[in-house]
C-alpha cells in the first residue's frame, strides 16, 4: 500500500510541474507574440503615414539614419576651411579639433636598451 501511494505522489508531482512548465512556455510564447504584434501595427502605421521607423527603447527614439546623418555633417564640417587660413603659435590647438584630440606637442619615447 506504500508503494502504491508513494507512486501516486510521485505522478501527481511529474504532472504539476509538466502543467506549471507549459504554462510559463505558454506565458512566453504569449508575450512573444503580442510585441510581434505591436511591432508590425507600428511598422505597418509608418509605412502608410510615411514617416520613418523609429525603433523606442525605453522612451529614448533610435533614429540609425539620423546618427549617420549627424557623423556625415560633423565630418564635412572637420575637413572644410573656415575663413581664412590662419598661422597658429606653437601649442595652440588648431581652429576645429575633434573632440579628445590631443592639442599639444607630443615627444616620442626613446627605446632603452634591455638589461640583463
């Protein structure tokens, strides 16, 4: 009789975390779909207004073609002249540098020979 019992415990166990494990598949799945979902009305609500897709991650826009947009103009604007070309003192930094550009004079290191 406690062998029949303890067998039934056991199935009954096996059975409740089959059950509690498609229920969280299912809860994942479920999830999984629905941002499907919103995603594709959002896309679908770009294409027919026009307007381009932007990605929101946290309430902050991802916007990918206005970053290249941004990298493009702020390379143009470090390679094109400003005014007239202007002798600079030693050590100054020059008119536009880009930022963490090192502005000063460097010296190079001069090789020790190796001890023994």
């Amino acid at each position: 009789m406690g062998d029949f019992v303890a067998g039934l415990v056991r199935l009954m166990l096996q059975v409740a975390l089959l059950v509690a494990g498609l229920a969280v598949a299912a809860a994942l799945l479920l999830a999984a779909a629905v941002l499907a979902v919103v995603f594709g009305l959002r896309l679908l609500w770009a294409r027919l207004t026009g307007r381009p897709f932007i990605l929101k991650f946290g309430g902050m826009g991802v916007d990918p073609a206005a970053t290249w947009r941004r990298y493009r103009d702020w390379q143009q604007q470090a390679t094109r002249p400003r005014g007239r070309a202007q002798e600079q003192a030693p050590g100054e930094p020059p008119a536009f540098s880009p930022p963490g550009a090192i502005t000063q004079d460097v010296q190079d290191v001069e090789a020790k020979p190796p001890r023994h």
